[in-house]
C-alpha cells in the first residue's frame, strides 16, 4: 500500500485546510489512459471504488490503476521558494 513521507502528510493537510474543503478531503490520484500518466487533484471525498489512505490526518484517494501502481511507493512532496507544492514518488524503505 503506498505510504506517506512526513513531508507529505504536513503539505496535504495544508492543502486541505487552505482550500477551505470539508472534513473528510484529500488528495486524490488517478490514473489517465490516454496521456499514460497519474492526475492529482484535491477532492471533497473519494469516488466509488477509490482505496483510502489516511495518515496522521491526510487522506489520499488512489484510483484502482494508481493503487496497483503505486503500491509498493511512497508519496513526498515539497514546497519551493515560491509556494508551489510538488509531488513526488519513491520507493518505500526498507524494513529493519
């Protein structure tokens, strides 16, 4: 199941308090066919089917295609001198 870096955790909960969304949002990642990609986009609650991963108050909405992809992934993010938030993905940590 995909994880979330501390870094992630924090960025997403800001997000979702900065929107004004209501309890319950979060970042939800889909996959996109046609471009061969992932989509990420703030939303008031998952869609039918989503898998949910709730860490330490940051919720994260996965698509069928973008859970099996990003099972075994870790999702980062940072915020650059100008404000704007990007994702990134990585592989999970080893277990000790």
């Amino acid at each position: 199941m995909l994880t979330l870096t501390n870094n992630a955790v924090l960025v997403i909960r800001d997000l979702t308090a900065q929107q004004q969304v209501p309890d319950g949002a979060g970042l939800r990642i889909a996959t996109d066919p046609s471009a061969g990609s992932l989509t990420l986009a703030l939303v008031e609650q998952p869609a039918q089917g989503d898998e949910v991963v709730n860490s330490e108050g940051a919720r994260v909405f996965l698509d069928a295609g973008a859970a099996e992809l990003l099972d075994d992934k870790a999702l980062d993010a940072a915020v650059d001198a100008q404000g704007a938030v990007q994702f990134g993905i990585a592989e999970q940590p080893a277990s000790a």
